[in-house]
C-alpha cells in the first residue's frame, strides 16, 4: 500500500468535504466529526463530483443527480447492491493520507 498526502486536517473541518487527486485518481474526502473517509471522487452514476456534494452527517449527496452514499461504507442510500469503492484514510501529524494499493 501507498500512502499519500492529500490534505492537511485543517483543509478539510468537520462537516465538509473537498476533491483531491492521489495518484492518478480523484478522491473525495469527507471529514464527519472528526474522522475521515475517503470514496472514488466519481459517482458511479455520470461521474459526477462527490467531493463537491453536500454532507449531511454521514451521507454525501452528489450535487448532478443527487445519488446519495454512506461516506464511511460507500452504500448507496436506496440500492443496497450498490456500494461504492472507498480508500483506507489515516492521520499523520496534520496530514491527512489515503492508501492506494500498488499494481
């Protein structure tokens, strides 16, 4: 696994969310209370950009069709067969990092 910076904690306070890129792939980064997660940054639906929707606790609603998911699962609010791809996130210091898995 590798771990890269993608944020500073400051960057991302409790109750947003910011797009970031990490190796290649566009990352959505939600901060809900404290902690973070991470989802592909595309929504499966028409690639819209779920680091720019709105969260409400821990639910992201992409801002094109208004899919929603669980930013700490990646379940889809109302397709329980949909789960969307996350990343592992950790805190060093005041970086916030997500893992990619290496070819």
């Amino acid at each position: 696994m590798n771990w890269i910076t993608i944020a500073q904690v400051s960057d991302c306070p409790p109750g947003s969310s910011r797009e970031c890129i990490a190796a290649g792939h566009i990352v959505a980064l939600f901060n809900v209370d404290g902690q973070f997660y991470a989802l592909d940054g595309l929504c499966p639906h028409q690639g819209g950009p779920l680091g720019k929707g709105r969260l409400t606790g821990c639910v992201v609603t992409c801002p094109w069709h208004g899919f929603q998911f669980d930013v700490t699962s990646g379940q889809h609010q109302t397709s329980k067969s949909l789960v969307h791809a996350s990343f592992p996130v950790r805190v060093t210091g005041d970086e916030v990092q997500v893992g990619i898995e290496e070819p």
